[in-house]
C-alpha cells in the first residue's frame, strides 16, 4: 500500500505520477510562444523550481495546449467579418490618394 496525498488524483509511479497544472503549462506557453525561449531553458527554469520536466515534456505540453486551444482560434477567426483589403494608395472617399511616403519622396518641408 502507498501513501496518497488528499488531493492526489492518480496512483501512479514515476513519470506518470506527475501532472503539470495549467498555470504550469501556460507559463511554458508564454515562454516559448511570446518570449522565445528554448523548450531546454523552460524545462532549465522549471528545474530551478522544482519540476522536472525535460525539453520533450515542455515541446509536448506546449503542443498540447495549442491543441486545446483551436477550436476557440476557429471561433474567434469566423467571427472577425470578412473585409477585402484595401490598397495603400486607395483614394478616400471624396479625396485625394494618400501621399508617398518612404525611399524617393521628398524630405519633409521641402
């Protein structure tokens, strides 16, 4: 018999006898996603704190959250209306068109 923690939810041994949170995961998530670090430096950081988890565990969770998360993308994509683009150079209503701006215009106040 093994002893269990209150608020343990599985009896598993090992790897599978940990569970990451998903404060845990999203913090992987801002990580690698917005900030750019490596899956070796977030499992790196995460050991710092406590939790091992190797760079294929961060990939993995990372993927698995993007998963979790398509079908609200979908949902918000579909609800955006559907506008053509519009020219840069495309005259305002009643107006002139924009003026140029960048390499080969004039300097300003000349």
């Amino acid at each position: 018999m093994q002893p269990r923690h209150a608020e343990q939810t599985s009896d598993a041994l090992g790897a599978a006898g940990s569970q990451l949170g998903p404060r845990a995961v999203a913090l992987m998530v801002l990580l690698v996603k917005q900030l750019g670090a490596s899956a070796g430096r977030v499992a790196a950081l995460f050991g710092q704190l406590g939790v091992q988890i190797s760079p294929g565990g961060v990939t993995q969770a990372v993927a698995r959250a993007g998963r979790r998360c398509q079908a609200t993308y979908d949902a918000l994509i579909d609800a955006i209306p559907r506008v053509p683009p519009r020219s840069p150079r495309a005259r305002p209503a009643g107006g002139s068109p924009a003026p140029r701006r960048g390499w080969g215009s004039s300097p300003a106040g000349s």
